[in-house]
C-alpha cells in the first residue's frame, strides 16, 4: 500500500556522545556574537569627552560661584563709592554729633548780611558784592562758613546745657525743625480755638531760633544762679564791690542835676554857617552865661533835674538826661538841634545818692554779673569742644544755595 513515510528526527538521543570539541563545564551558555554587528571603532581625538564638557554644574558649584560674584561685586561698588563725590548730608562733627548741610547752610544764611556788612567795612570792598569775591587770603563764602560754624559752636555749648537742665530734649537740627513745627500748630490751633496768643502767629524758622535761644539763656543763667554752689551764683559783696568799683555806672536814677540851658533861635533867613559861628562863640566862651549876654534873641534858664523822677517816661527827661549824664560839672553839652532853635546844655553841679543807687541798682548789678560769668562759663565749654569740618562736603556748598 502506498503511504508517506515518517519523517527523520533530527533530534539526540539521551547519553549520545559528540563527535568533536572537548567537553565543556557545566555553565550559562555563552552569549552567540551577530555576524552582521561590526567591531567597534576606536576613539578619535574629535570624539575624546573633555572634562565637564557634558556634565551639569552641581547645585554646591552653582552656590559658590554666585557668593563669588556676590562678593565681588560689593568690593567694585564700594570702590566706586569711595571715588564718587561726597554725598552724605553731614559736613562736620561736633563732639561727636553730626552737623548737617542744612544746618550749615541755615546759619550761613540767617548771617549772610551782618557778614556782608563787616567784609565790606574790614576789606573795602566796593561795587556789587560777590560771595565769590576775595576777602583777604579768602573767598567772602568762606569767611560766611567760618562765621556758621563758629555760631554753631557757640549755641551747641547753650544746648547742651540746656538738655542737661532738661530744657530741651533735643541739640540737632532736626530736633530745632520739630520743636518749630509743634510751636506752630500750637498757635494755630489756640488762635482758631479764640484763645490769646502773645506774639507773632506763627514763627518763621529764624525767628524762632532766636526766641528759642534768647529763653533758654534766660532760663539757664536762672537755674545756674540759685545755689549758693552754683556756677553763675553772685553774692551780695559780688554786687557791692561791682557798684563800688564804677559808682557812676549805676548812680543815674539816684543822681540830682543841676543845669544851665541856652536857647538860641535860629533867625528867618539866617546864613548856612549860622550853627558853626555859634558853636564857635559857645567854645570860646567856655560859659553859656558869657554867650547868652552876646546873642541876640539869646534865652537862659537854670533848672534842677532829679534823675530817678521821670526817667523812661517823657521823652523831654529822656533827652535831658542823656545831655548831662556825660558830662563833668562846668563843661557844656553838643549842640541840640530843633526846628527854629538850638540848644545847649550846662552841667553846674551833681549830687549822687548812692544808698538810693545801690537800693535801685542792685538787681541790675547782680544780673550783669550773672550774666558775664555765664558768658565766660559758656566759653570755656566752647573752647574745650572738639569740631571736625569734612572740608569736601564744605566746598561742595556754593554762593547759590546761600541765596535759596
């Protein structure tokens, strides 16, 4: 019968033995190469990695490197702030305190004429007058600087002591400024409130600065003059050996004048040098009596004045007194210039008081006193204060800001 033949297995038999090749230790089969894969090429200097070239900056490089810069560039900017002008608002210290530019510049300001007015007077200077100009081996700024600080020095020494009375809480500019501000809005708000307000409404910055001074002198020369221990204290010999040393000083009030007076009327039509021919004839005679017998029209009179009467009061006194208080017994006043007349005034005779004089001026005495021992006080503080002026900052300042 025709049929298909099985099929040959090509498989082995168990425990069939190989033909060729060494036996092998039992172990993971060895991994078969491809034989299309081609060996791999070497490296070429184009494909060499370079170091870092592919890796990415750790986040400790990234940190250090920043603070690097970070450092770097506060050392540039404070390099660069060094060699910049000057910009700080302090020109100068005083005993370690700072004084501003505006400080500065409100004094040179509130000074500028009394300074102009001596600069002109001292170093003759003529026509329009320039900060700029030269005043000695000096611009006239530079004197109105020196001027400011020296005010600066001064009024700080009143301050200071004044903080330490507990007068004020404050010796800066700003703390000036404030007080200043808070002046006003009292004033302001008493006068809208209808309450009396004695002074000025409200106070400009330079007429409160010299009400503000002038208070605190006051009340300093008060308190540092109570006590028997204090430095302004004046004893009552203080006062007697005061009076005793310049009597005349302080006998006005207490002092009795007896007086000549020589009215000569000046004639309708009288010639220029009218005035000069009759003072001529006044100092050639030496007495009024001799002129008044050789003028005509010529009255003299001959009065008593008590100088504690009306002193102060009417202005007829007033000008009397300052006439004869001058003058030595026998000696003859300057001539007194009125419409239609001319005056002269001869002192006969004087009688001082001086127990009314001293009872009268004791307390002005005392005041006197007190107030040159706080002068001299007040400098010595001054002169043991220590100022340092930033000269950049000083000259940046120019003849402008003056006028602003």
């Amino acid at each position: 019968m025709k049929g298909t033949l099985p099929r040959q297995s090509t498989s082995r038999k168990p425990g069939a033995a190989r033909k060729s090749g060494p036996a092998r230790r039992p172990g993971p089969a060895p991994r078969r190469q491809s034989t299309s894969r081609k060996p791999p090429a070497p490296r070429t200097a184009a494909t060499a990695r370079t170091p870092n070239a592919s890796r990415r900056p750790t986040r400790r490089a990234v940190l250090l490197v920043t603070g690097v810069c970070v450092v770097l560039a506060a050392l540039v900017a404070t390099g660069v702030t060094m060699l910049l002008p000057h910009r700080t608002n302090d020109v100068a210290s005083l005993d370690g305190r700072p004084v501003t530019r505006d400080e500065l510049l409100f004094h040179m300001r509130r000074l500028a004429p009394t300074v102009q007015n001596e600069l002109r007077t001292t170093y003759h200077l003529r026509g329009a007058f320039g900060w700029n100009a030269k005043a000695g081996d000096r611009t006239a700024l530079q004197r109105l600087e020196t001027s400011a600080f020296d005010e600066i020095r001064r009024d700080r020494a009143t301050l200071v002591l004044a903080k330490q009375q507990g007068l004020v809480s404050s010796v800066d500019y700003s703390g000036f400024l404030a007080e200043l501000a808070k002046e006003n809005q009292s004033r302001a708000h008493a006068i809208a409130t209808g309450q009396t307000v004695y002074g000025v409404a409200k106070f400009s910055p330079e007429e409160y600065y010299t009400h503000r001074l002038t208070e605190l002198t006051t009340s300093l020369q008060e308190r540092l003059s109570a006590g028997a221990h204090d430095p302004l204290q004046v004893t009552d010999a203080d006062v007697r050996h005061a009076f005793d040393a310049d009597p005349g000083a302080w006998s006005a009030g207490a002092t009795t004048y007896r007086y000549s007076q020589l009215v000569v009327p000046v004639p309708a039509g009288a010639s220029a040098d009218f005035a000069t021919r009759l003072r001529q004839r006044v100092t050639g005679a030496g007495r009024l009596a001799a002129v008044a017998a050789q003028v005509s029209g010529a009255r003299l009179t001959t009065g008593t004045y008590d100088g504690g009467s009306s002193t102060g009061v009417n202005p007829h006194d007033q000008g009397l007194l300052a006439a004869l208080q001058p003058l030595k017994p026998g000696r003859i006043s300057a001539p007194v210039t009125d419409p239609g007349q001319i005056t002269y005034y001869q002192l006969d005779g004087k009688k001082v008081d001086e127990d009314k004089a001293f009872a009268d001026y004791r307390r002005r005495i005392r005041q006197s006193l007190v107030e040159e021992k706080f002068h001299q006080y007040l400098q010595r503080r001054i002169d043991s204060s220590d100022l340092k002026v930033d000269t950049s900052a000083v000259d940046a300042i120019n003849a402008e800001e003056v006028h602003q």
